[in-house]
C-alpha cells in the first residue's frame, strides 16, 4: 500500500469502522460535542504520506473547549488557548 486511502478505503466498510463512525456521528445529532469537528476527523493523513510514516500515537487528547481539537494529536490551532 502506497496511499492512506489504498490502506483506509477497505476499512471503511467494516463493521468496527462503521460503528465507530456512526457513533460518533449520532452522538453529534444529538447536540453533545464531539471534538475534532467532523471535517477535521481524518486531516492528520493530509499532512504525513504513508510512505514517510515512522509511528502512529493513538490516544485521547485533553480538550477542553470549543475550537482546540484540530485532528491532531497534542495540538491546537494558532491562537487557541492550549489545554491545561
């Protein structure tokens, strides 16, 4: 696999995908946040080829307001206040 979509594309049609996606987008249906905003969810793939990747750190970010999770781990936009 050269490309994040050659490596994500078949994944998301699995059932764990779906149901994590799914999720997350009911979950923001119902008005409760869900950070990053849903148009960030996958921004982190645009700024690292797969073939240049050396480790993947999984986890969950501490945000805590609006306009902080950007996709990112660890990191806020320029000019947001970063988490304590």
């Amino acid at each position: 696999m050269s490309t994040w979509k050659e490596l994500i594309g078949p994944l998301k049609h699995t059932e764990p995908f779906l149901n994590a996606y799914n999720y997350q987008k009911q979950r923001r249906k119902e008005g409760i946040a869900v950070y990053p905003p849903e148009n960030l969810i996958f921004s982190a793939f645009s700024y690292t080829p797969l073939d240049r990747l050396k480790v993947v750190i999984l986890g969950q970010d501490p945000y805590h307001e609006e306009n902080q999770a950007m996709g990112l781990s660890f990191s806020v936009p320029v000019n947001e206040e970063i988490p304590p």
